[in-house]
C-alpha cells in the first residue's frame, strides 16, 4: 500500500444525536479527541451509537429529517460532510456500500470519483483486493458473492482510496476464521504502511486488541463509560466493562453444553447440491439428518454455500440436484419437499432468518414486526401480546417497541430479526450468522431463548462462525468443505 497519506485527527465536543420522534439521544455529550495516526477500538453495548457516530465521522448521518444533532464533531478541524475522499467508511451491512456489478468497477468507484488517473486506478483496484484476500475475477458479479466476501469487496473500496481516518463498523462479522485473519492483517498492512488514524467497532476484542493504541467505551446511555491503553481498559476495568455487556477476552459468557442427541427425525439431505443458479451449484453431494430437539451448526470458508444450503434446506430455494424432505412429524400432512410448502405452511415448520436482517423486515414498527407471525396464524390476541411483551423485554427491545425497525442498530435489527421466528416457535429454525452485532449480554439472552426452543423439542440449525454460539448450544457441527465438492459432516 501506498506510504504517504496524511493522517487525519478527530475532536468530539458534547456531540449528540437523537433519531427523529424519540425521546432518548442515541449518542450523549462524548467528548473525544483523537490524534493523527492513532489506532481506536470502539466498544459499546448493543444500540449504545457506535455506527452513529462512525456515520457521522463519516459525514453520512442525515440531514434535519433523519434526526437531531448537538455539540461539535470535527475530522481534521472541519464538518465531516465537506471532506471528499478523507474518510473511508466501512458500513455493518455491506450490501448496502455496494454500487456497481461487478467486482472491479465496485472497488474502482470511489478512485473514479476521486478523479485517479486510469494508468494508476486499476493498479490500486488489484492491490486492495488483494490486501483484504478477495481473490475473485475482476469482472465476478458482486449479487453473486457469499455475505463475507461482501465484506471484504467493501474494505477493498476504501482502502484503496488511501484515506486518511478509516472507520470499520464490525468488518470481521460474517468472515470464516481465515477471513477474519486475513482481513486483520489487511487492515494493519495499510495503517503501518500509511499512518492512517484507524477506528474500529467490533464487538470481540481480541481480533484487534494488539493493534489498537487505544481503547474508548461508549455505554448503554450513550456516554463514555471508558477510555484509555488496551491493557488498563481491559485490565482495570475489565469487571465493569463485561457487567456493561463488553466482550472481555478470556471471560466466557455462557457454559458450554454437551453435544444434544437427535430424537424423532425431521428433516433430511440426499446427494444435495445447492445453488442459486442452476447452471452453477456451490455445493453438492451434500447428505445429512436433522432430529428434533438437535442443535447444529453449519460452518466453512466464506463462499462455501451456507447460506445458499440453508435457504435450500428452508424450502425457499430449490434443490439443484438430489433431495430435501420433510419427516412425517415435520410435515404433518403436507408435502414432503419443503420447496413445496406455501408461506402459511412453513410458518410454523420451517422459520429462516436471512443473513440480512432488512431483507426481511415488515412492520411499520418493531412491536408491529413481533407480532405479524402469530397474527398470521390466528393466535387470540392476549396471547400475540403476550408473546411480543416477552421477546421486547428478554431481548432488550422494549424501549424501542414504537421505532421504525430500519432505524435500529446493526445488532437490535439481528435480535428482531430472531425475535420474529422466536415469536412463531416453529419446529425447525434456521438462522443465518443469528449472533452477529451483539454485546455479551444481549448475545446471552439471545443464545438463551435458543437453548429453551431446542430444550422443548425444536431443532435448531444456524450458519455461524461464532464458535462459543456452537458450545453453548451444545450443537453438533458440519462443515461445508470445498466449494463445488465435500458434504456437510
């Protein structure tokens, strides 16, 4: 990477934001400044404003509209919205920071923009794809790449802009361990290389402890609850910060449980092959069994098919080759093959949560979005509030019943997103990356209400590369092995 960039500095002065129609400030009165070249871990509670205020550093907040600002937050002494190609944002939802079709054009957007000669641009494009470990044809289509490959294109983006303040909102969420490691690497690479000022959000500390100088803690209220070296944070206030929801290294938040044994069978793969194209599977020969009151989870190599194995196993894409079918107790009068269910059917058989929490996302509400499954199976409507009252208050949603739920964080969206199937308890739920953006609490609790659906009989299955989610459900593993080839084992 490039030497040379000029490192830019930070100064937060009473800085505040309240999301339109709510009482309560996201973020309250920080005060934070932050030198040229230093390297930030920022931590938080679940919704304490941690991607607020990268956005705003960003000068991508929103205007009057979208909500209400106080105090001051400056990068390199100015308004962040003024600065063209100084800052480089790495968003907690990929998806949404993609622009173009292809691989190469999406990495060469933000160079085009910056008006990078095209002797010079290419060369760049091919570097940072190479520093984050994308190694992808040029001209692949970004709709076709895995959630974790899309996290590395949107790091390739800004890294090959040479900014100089980077801000990463949990860039390792979706990476199979390699990715996670490789993506570190990248990220050190370009800051020694640079002296770019770094800060990162992420919830486990470790991946990043090392190479952070400094580690600054938003808490639940949106202020700063710490702030100082990465060894007297964790290790002075380490009690504090894990009673506060903070991921401290070596503390485990849940025991681990011994692996579950299947009971009745429910759910099962024959010579399987998975993909979204038919003409390309991701994966094949793929055979397993699910039994009822099992948890597993589905882990692997980013672009392995996963996701595209769970929605095939869900009956929302069909199979490419071989077959998924239902067990009697699972089908209970209908098809077989789930592919063949309607909606109505799957509600309470089959409950996929999508990788993206937006993508499936209703309500006009978060109370709203709780209850649109149990009204939908005819439920009496003391017991559709019951059920919502219990998931708001377990999964720390309760304060928000009344918010849009596209004006959550990354990590209450993924609890809603939960709290939706939760709401509908359906005899097998498949859960895609289920744990990402949350705090050790909320991650608790969360993991908690899972274990209970799998205590009463209902198996679990869940796409994860969270190794404690695995010991804590007391889940049998597969892996999907190679692309194209292997099984889940």
């Amino acid at each position: 990477m490039h030497a040379g960039v000029r490192a830019a500095g930070v100064t937060v002065r009473g800085w505040g934001w309240r999301h339109a129609g709510r009482q309560a400030w996201a973020v309250d009165g920080l005060d934070i400044d932050i030198a040229p070249g230093e390297r930030v871990l920022l931590l938080g509670a679940s919704g304490s404003g941690k991607s607020t205020l990268l956005s705003a550093l960003a000068g991508v907040l929103g205007g009057e509209e979208e909500g209400e600002e106080r105090g001051a937050l400056l990068v390199d002494g100015v308004d962040p919205a003024a600065l063209r190609g100084r800052v480089g944002l790495v968003l907690q939802d990929p998806d949404s920071q993609q622009v173009l079709a292809r691989v190469g054009d999406d990495v060469a957007f933000g160079l085009e923009n910056l008006g990078v000669p095209v002797e010079q641009l290419w060369a760049r494009v091919g570097e940072a794809l190479e520093a984050v470990g994308l190694g992808v044809p040029l001209d692949r289509q970004t709709a076709e790449l895995s959630g974790g490959q899309k996290q590395r294109l949107a790091l390739a983006g800004v890294l090959a802009m040479r900014p100089g303040l980077i801000l990463l909102d949990e860039p390792t969420a979706n990476l199979d361990p390699d990715g996670v490691a490789e993506v570190r690497a990248a990220v050190e690479r370009v800051v020694e290389a640079t002296g770019a000022t770094l800060i990162v959000v992420e919830h486990r500390v470790a991946v990043w402890r090392d190479l952070a100088t400094r580690i600054v803690v938003i808490g639940s209220d949106g202020r700063l609850l710490a702030d100082g070296t990465p060894e007297r944070v964790l290790s002075e206030l380490g009690d504090g910060l894990a009673a506060a929801g903070v991921w401290v290294p070596g503390r485990r938040v849940l025991d681990a449980l011994p692996e579950r044994s299947a009971g009745v069978p429910l759910l099962g793969a024959r010579g399987l092959s998975v993909g979204r194209r038919r003409s390309e599977p991701v994966a094949t020969g793929l055979e397993f069994d699910l039994g009822a009151g099992e948890a597993v989870v589905i882990s692997g190599p980013n672009g392995a098919g996963k996701s595209t194995a769970a929605l095939t196993l869900g009956g929302l894409l069909p199979p490419l080759g071989g077959t998924v079918a239902a067990e009697p107790l699972l089908a209970s009068g209908a098809a077989s093959a789930p592919i063949r269910w309607s909606s109505r059917e799957l509600l309470t058989r089959i409950g996929s949560i999508f990788q993206n929490p937006e993508h499936q996302l209703l309500a006009a509400t978060v109370r709203g979005e709780l209850a649109v499954g149990p009204r939908a199976l005819g439920l009496p409507p003391a017991e559709v509030e019951a059920r919502v009252d219990e998931l708001l208050a377990r999964l720390d949603l309760g304060g928000l019943a009344d918010a849009n739920p596209f004006t959550l964080s990354g990590g209450q969206k993924r609890r809603l997103s939960v709290a939706t199937a939760l709401a509908t308890r359906p005899t097998v739920l498949l859960l895609d990356e289920p744990t990402f953006g949350q705090d050790a609490r909320t991650w608790a609790e969360l993991v908690l209400l899972l274990r209970e659906l799998a205590d009463a009989g209902n198996a679990i299955v869940a796409v994860s590369h969270d190794e404690e989610l695995a010991a804590a459900l007391g889940a049998r593993q597969w892996r999907l092995a190679h692309r194209r080839q292997g099984a889940l084992r």
